[in-house]
C-alpha cells in the first residue's frame, strides 16, 4: 500500500471498530492472534487500519453459514 493510504489508528478508534477491551486486545496480541500495534513513541501507540481491516474479514469469513 503506498504510503500516502496508510491510516493509523490510535486505541479508542480500534475499540469502536472492535468489541473487545484494551487488556483482551493486548492478550490476543501477545498470542499472535490481533494486529501488533506500533510504537511512535514513549507514550504514542497505534495500528494499521488495513491490518484492523483485515483481521475483521478474516473473522467474518469464519462465521457459520
């Protein structure tokens, strides 16, 4: 994706596209299982939005016809 269409999302936008706490999100990170987030800077965290956006189809594909 070119540069100039990288969104970055901070934590209160992944938690209203996402229905999970901050703490679950962090576990799921840890397992591997949820977009890892970026550090911009000591206190400055964010996430991809094509990563959010991806990891959100990929659970949506595994729904149960």
């Amino acid at each position: 994706m070119p540069d100039d269409q990288r969104r970055l999302l901070r934590l209160p936008e992944v938690l209203r596209r996402v229905p999970y706490s901050e703490g679950h999100i962090y576990r799921l990170e840890q397992a591997g299982e949820f977009p890892r987030r970026a550090h911009l800077g000591k206190r400055r965290v964010v996430w991809l939005e094509s990563e959010i956006d991806d990891w959100i189809d990929k659970c949506l594909k595994r729904r149960i016809p």
